[in-house]
C-alpha cells in the first residue's frame, strides 16, 4: 500500500491521533525527528494565544522499534494541553455562524444546532497531524537526497522582493516570519503588528520548493495519477488555502507557448538540462528532475477580533460575531504545513515508483533509475497500429 494517512481528534479533545500506512521498513525515525517539525508550526510570529499553552509533541504508538520503522501501520498521539481547561466546563452553546468559517455549511449538511460540533474539528488544529506525518515523508525522502524549503513570497499588501530561491530559502530558514531576506523580514513584522492593533488578520503567497527529485514520479496516464493533480489537491485541502500554483502559472499566461517552455539542451559536460524550470518541475503530471515550485495563496482567517454580520441559528435574529483566541497571521506557521502536505505527496509518488518493503530494498532500486543522459530513442520506424488482414 502507498503511503498514507488517517487523522482524527478536535481542537479541544483530549489529543490528535494519526495512523500512517506504507512507510517502508527500516526507515530510522524517533520522536525527536517530529518535533523539529512541529516547533516551526508553532513559530510566535503572528500566533494567538493557543500558541502559548501547547507544545507539540507527538509519541509514537506503534509501527517503530528499536528506532527504525518496522513496515507495519505507525500510530501517533499529540496530546491537547488545553483539554484539561475545558473539562468539566459548562460551554455555551455557539449558534452565531462565523462568515468564511465551516460553520454555516456544516450546520446544515449535518443538522447540528451547535456550530462547535463543527468547529472543532474543522479547525486548523488538525494540521498538527499533517506536519508529524510529513516529518516522516521528510525523513524517509531525505535518505534519497530529496529537501524541501518555504518561504513567503509576499504578505498582505507587502508585495514580494525579487530574491534568488537559493538565498529567499536559506534566510526563511530562521527567520521567525519566514521572509526571504531581512527588509521583507521587517515589512512583514510590521504588516503583522498593525493589523493586530486593528483587530484585523493577513493573508499571504507562501512559495514551496523541493529539489533532489528524480524524473518521471507521477503519469500521465490516468487523471488520478497525474501528480500535479495530486499535489494540487493536497496544498487546497490546508485551511484557508484558495490558490495554488507551479511556478508562476498565472503570470506565464501572458507568454507566447515558443517562449514559455522550458528548452531541453546538453550542457558543456554533455549532459541533457534545461536551462529554465518555468513548468515549475512538472510536466504532463511527472516530475522532470528540476526543482518542484509551488506557490499557495492563504487568506486572511475569517476569526477576526473586528466583529462580522452575520445570524445567531437560535433566534434567527442578525448578529454579530463574537471573538474566541486566534492567529493574526498564521502564514509562517503554514509554510511548514505546506511543506508537510507536499512531501506525503512526494513519498507516495516515490514508493509507487519503486516498490519494495524496506528502504535499503527502495535505495538500490533508486540507484538504478534511469536519467536522461540514458535516452536514446530508436532510429527504426515502429509501426503502432498495423493493417489488419482482409480490411
């Protein structure tokens, strides 16, 4: 089975859970290696209150002995500090439906008269599991040469600097609002700062890259296959994620398709490149051994202290939001969501590729993957579809 996941728990229950399937065997991993991961989700800048009661650390249930993956399901824990401040206390119940929430919708697909039925698990919260299970995409993909790095591109109305991805990925590493260099760095602090003052929230362009990919992860076969469909799919599913892109897909709308496409040359050494990378790494659903460009558009959350229009479900009545504790800007913590969600795509991609149950099995067959140096097409004419007999 490829690799994959379940998660499950709420904002406020007693822990998020997560099982993992498909994780060969062998890999080493502890839970030191999660919480690297899990401490940049929980980066201050921009960050509410919740950040300052939990610190994530996930145990490790099952699935890992002697500090190396066993091939069997790997189960996870993440205990919710806050729990123990909402047990046994009396909670109203929350019938006022927050605009650009699940509330509304929610509400009436599942017939509660409780948003907090909803709310709760359709928190951002969840994305803690999806950061464990990526630092295991990461450790299992690192062992192949493959890193990933983020950085964001451009916050509120703070445009962004034109800064070589080498250097923006290298600054963002510690920076505590992911800038790509320190005069985005101070814009951001300061867009931050003011719309908390505001009561207000931000959005921005978070820009993923991946290098070390190996060519051809993904077909294009079938729909399903096709691994830009698939990673698509797994960057809209973070909360308050409303674009995504490869590359500078929209902008490269404005080229002539002669000079869009990427050129496939030799180098002075002789070996097959492409001199620019505007397919972002990926065409016709496969990966082309240049680095994987990603671009997520995040909006501002919809939880804001400035009170929003809206009903209260019991009254039926016009009302007013009410503020419960929430990020001003959770867009640096989201860069290491981003990150998480594309390298559980990643690793997927990489065991279909190669099969096998444990990773010294995977790595020899990685060794012996094609590249395009070794192409050569047949001189011969084939003949596809031949005449039947008698037409």
């Amino acid at each position: 089975m490829a690799f994959s996941y379940l998660s499950a728990g709420e904002s406020h229950g007693p822990c998020l859970a997560v099982i993992i399937e498909g994780v060969p065997a062998g890999l080493p991993l502890d839970e030191a290696t999660l919480a690297a991961d899990l401490a940049r989700r929980q980066l201050k800048a921009g960050a509410g209150g919740r950040m300052a009661i939990e610190t994530d650390r996930a145990s490790i249930l099952s699935g890992v002995m002697a500090g190396k993956t066993t091939g069997a399901p790997i189960a996870l824990s993440i205990p919710n500090k806050d729990f123990a401040a909402w047990q046994g206390r009396a909670v109203p119940a929350y019938t006022t439906a927050r605009p650009g929430h699940a509330d509304l919708a929610a509400c009436v697909k599942y017939g509660f008269d409780d948003i907090r039925c909803a709310l709760e698990r359709s928190s951002a919260r969840e994305t803690a599991c999806r950061v464990a299970v990526g630092a295991i995409a990461r450790a299992f993909l690192g062992h192949f040469g493959i890193r990933a790095g983020s950085y964001i591109a451009s916050l509120g109305a703070v445009r962004e600097a034109a800064v070589p991805p080498a250097e923006a990925l290298a600054f963002a590493a510690t920076s505590p609002v992911r800038a790509p260099n320190q005069a985005q760095a101070d814009a951001y602090a300061n867009a931050i700062h003011l719309a908390g003052v505001k009561g207000e929230t931000l959005g921005g362009v978070i820009a993923c890259q991946v290098e070390g990919l190996p060519i051809g992860l993904g077909s294009y076969v079938t729909p399903e296959r096709r691994l830009d469909a698939r990673l698509a799919a797994a960057v809209m599913s973070v909360n308050a994620i409303k674009g995504v892109e490869f590359a500078e897909a929209f902008a490269n709308t404005e080229l002539l398709g002669s000079a869009l496409h990427d050129p496939i040359a030799r180098d002075t050494a002789g070996h097959v490149c492409r001199p620019t990378n505007r397919a972002g790494g990926l065409e016709a659903g496969m990966t082309t051994g240049q680095p994987l460009l990603i671009r997520a558009a995040m909006k501002p959350i919809p939880t804001t202290l400035t009170p929003q229009r809206s009903l209260d479900f019991a009254t039926g009545e016009p009302a007013s939001t009410t503020y419960e504790r929430s990020d001003t800007c959770p867009v640096p913590r989201a860069c290491v969501v981003i990150e998480s969600v594309v390298l559980i795509e990643l690793a997927a991609a990489l065991i279909e590729k190669l099969g096998g149950d444990s990773l010294p099995e995977m790595l020899a067959r990685y060794a012996a993957l094609p590249t395009a140096d070794a192409l050569r097409l047949s001189p011969e004419p084939k003949v596809f579809w031949p005449e039947r007999p008698g037409l």
